[in-house]
C-alpha cells in the first residue's frame, strides 16, 4: 500500500478521535507516522504536533459554533502550559530515540487504562483556593507532554477539566481542543529546525483527512455513546502502546 494511501487512512482516524473524544488523536499519529510511514521518533513527534495543531484547531472551531468552548477557562488552563511545552520541545531533539518510543508507550497506556476506568464527574470545586492551583499543575504538565512527546494532551486535559473545574462532559471536550491547540503551537514555535526536514508529500495529505476526519468525529459523537467511543478507542491504544514499548525494549 503506498505512503499517501496509509497517510489518508491514518490521517482520518486521527480526526476521527480528536472530534469525537477531543483527544487522543496525536497518541495515534505518532505511532502511526514512526511504523506505517517510516519517519524516526523525532520527526514523528514534529510532524504529530504539525497535524494536531491544524486538526485541533478546525475541531475547536466546530465545538465553538455549538457552544461548548469555555474561553476563559480554557486560556486559563493553557496559559499554564505554554512555557513547559516550549521548553520541553526544545529538549526533545536531544533524547534518545529509544527513550521516546518508550516514553511515549507509557504515556499511550495511562491514557487507555484511564478512558476504560469508569468516569467519575466532579460534583463541584474541590475549594476555592486549591482548584486554581491544581487547574495551574494539570496545565502546566499537559504543556510538557506536548512539547516532548508530541501529543496534544487531551485525553488528560477532558477528565481534568471534568474533575478539577466541574465541567460537564460536551465542555470539557470543546475546551480541551483549546487547551491541545495553545500548547501544540507553543512546542512547534521550539522546533523550527526540525519542521524543516518534515516530508510535506505525506503530511499534507495527513492533515487533510484528519481535518476532514475531525468534522465526522464530531457529528458521530451526537449520535454515539461516548463510553462505546472510549473503549473502542482504549481497547486499539493499548495494543499500540504494548507493541512500542516491546519495540523500544528490543
């Protein structure tokens, strides 16, 4: 199968979760760009921010249109990630390829246990006092994924913004897009070096289909559950973070 036939399908997947589950999109990418389209470890991660940004920004703007981006709250909680993403990007082209893979793994299997342990919505701030600083923590953490793995945050940002700020669910997903949006372009402003040597042929055509994808995942998200969406979704990305880390560890 060619590189842009694998890059379509690859890239309308990715769209597919990121609008329907307002994340999770890029812990597919990477994997997808390192063992489907031969990039290295590296690339794949400047590559995976160049496709989560473009897809994360077109899905923010169809949750917008419906209401479901909390603005305020949402810069809040990103503003906290931007200096940490920054400088995590810039670290990332100096660690071990393998160490990636395996760090990644790791961080694909968290967010699978957490999408099939069942959800739990806050019932309201935890106090006053302590629910900024831990909107502050979780934010400023989703910022360091970002930038050194490559990932967006998502499927951490929608449970923290369920528990920690007491969001409902279609909020939590809208804003989460927000927050994925700010900390991608933060990690990209690091790597302008390496989005040099990015091959174009293959994520134009990526970033197409996952931007075409994350308007289907949107409307497949009114008409299905979210918990099928989660396992499903979880049950695939623990397959994908067993088969990294045994592939990092050999």
């Amino acid at each position: 199968m060619s590189a842009l036939i694998l890059a379509l399908i690859a890239g309308a997947v990715v769209g597919l979760a990121l609008g329907a589950l307002g994340g999770g999109g890029s812990v597919l990418a990477v994997p997808a760009l390192i063992y489907l389209l031969g990039f290295t470890p590296a690339a794949a991660t400047t590559a995976s921010l160049i496709i989560v940004t473009a897809t994360s920004l077109t899905a923010l703007y169809a949750h917008a249109r419906t209401g479901n981006v909390r603005w305020k709250a949402g810069a809040l909680f990103a503003a906290a990630g931007l200096l940490p993403a920054a400088a995590a990007g810039a670290a990332a082209s100096r660690l071990p390829q393998s160490l990636l893979t395996a760090a990644f793994a790791a961080i694909a299997a968290l967010a699978a246990v957490r999408m099939l342990r069942p959800s739990r919505t806050a019932a309201g701030p935890a106090g006053g006092e302590a629910q900024p600083a831990k909107a502050a923590g979780t934010g400023a953490g989703l910022g360091a994924l970002t930038g050194l793995l490559g990932v967006g945050g998502g499927f951490l940002a929608v449970p923290a913004l369920v528990t920690v700020l007491a969001f409902e669910m279609q909020a939590a997903v809208g804003t989460s897009l927000l927050v994925i949006s700010a900390n991608s372009l933060a990690s990209l402003a690091t790597r302008g070096a390496t989005t040099a040597g990015v091959n174009w042929a293959v994520i134009g055509p990526f970033t197409g289909a996952a931007i075409l994808g994350a308007w289907d995942g949107k409307r497949l998200a009114a008409k299905v559950t979210g918990t099928l969406l989660q396992r499903t979704f979880a049950v695939v990305l623990l397959a994908v973070a067993a088969f990294m880390l045994i592939d990092a560890l050999t």
